[in-house]
C-alpha cells in the first residue's frame, strides 16, 4: 500500500474510499474522508511540528490520532507527497464486529455507530496510546479496495479556515456518511 501514500494528500484522501480499516479485527470500508496538508491553514501541521502533531510529520501510513475539543478522539491517516499531510476518517461503514461497537456506543442504529470521526474511534476503540503506529501492523490493518466507488466531492466540514476547498470525499450512496454532500455534487470520476 506504500503506493497509495505516494501521490498528492487530495488524491489519497479519495483513493482510500472504498478501502477497509479493521483495528483488532474490528472495522469496515472506508466511506468518507478529508485531506489536509501543512499548507493549509485547517491543518493541524499549518504551525509547524509541535508535541501533538508530532505524527503527521512522520512516515506515511501511520495513525494520527487526536483528541477534539477535549471529547473524542479522531484518527487521520499520514500520507501524501506534502509534508505533514493527513487524511482525516470521517466514516466507515460497519462490516466486522458490529456487537462490539454497539456495546462500545452504546446504541444499535448500524447507520450511526461510525458516522463521524469521534464515533468511528469510539467504535473502534482508537485512542491516543495508537498515535503514530504503524497501519500495517496489528493492531490495524488497512485493506486495498476491491473496486472503484463512485466518489462525491464537496468542501471540508466542522472548520473555520479554508471551508471552500473541496477536499471532502464520500462514496456516492452510501448510508453511513456523517453527512451529506450538497444536492448539486455530481459523483466525480
């Protein structure tokens, strides 16, 4: 998979829809993600190495994992010919040890255990203690896509700076997307 790394942060951030991140054996298929890279200012790396993001100026194919507002951990995926790129996981759709993330959410509703960055973690159980490991290794595995999705695009959401680029991507029909994309978005090719 170091391939897939290899190429501009925007193009991994679409080209890892469709693949199938299990950690402990628990997961499923990528359906939505965001780009961001050191030259951006919604980027974490914008300011420069620091302590927390530490990671996303490591080795690709690694976990960048964070807290968000001090609530929920989020987990990007380093990568991108960038420095300090990363792509953020906003949903999965839940294929494997379902029991286990609904007793970790504490709900049943397959659609929402892991739409949305903090509830993928939750369900998967990601934490900070898996910040900068590797995703080759267990306790993940991340899994090439067995075909091509057709893909949506539209502009990052939950930011304030650089809300127009559109570095969004979602697998077009899917039902376990964190949130729509706008009526207008044709599946990009």
């Amino acid at each position: 998979m170091s391939a897939l790394f290899d190429r501009p942060v925007v193009e991994v951030a679409r080209a890892l829809v469709g693949c199938r991140l299990f950690v402990d054996g628990i997961g499923g298929m990528i359906v939505e993600t965001e780009a961001y890279h050191a030259g951006d200012p919604a980027s974490h790396s914008f300011v420069g190495p620091r302590p927390r993001t530490a990671a996303m100026f490591g080795p690709p194919g690694h976990a960048y994992v964070y807290r968000s507002y001090g609530l929920h951990w989020c987990m990007n995926i380093v990568g991108g010919a960038e420095t300090a790129a990363a792509v953020l996981l906003r949903a999965i759709a839940p294929t494997d040890g379902i029991e286990t993330m609904i007793a970790r959410r504490g709900l049943s509703d397959p659609r929402l255990l892991c739409a949305g960055p903090g509830r993928l973690c939750t369900a998967l159980g990601i934490t900070g203690a898996m910040d900068g490991l590797p995703l080759d290794v267990a306790p993940f595995a991340l899994l090439p896509r067995e075909a091509e999705p057709d893909i949506l695009v539209g502009p990052r959401i939950g930011i304030s700076k650089a809300v127009d680029e559109p570095w969004r991507f979602g697998m077009k029909a899917s039902r376990f997307l964190s949130r729509g994309f706008p009526s207008n978005n044709k599946a990009a090719l």
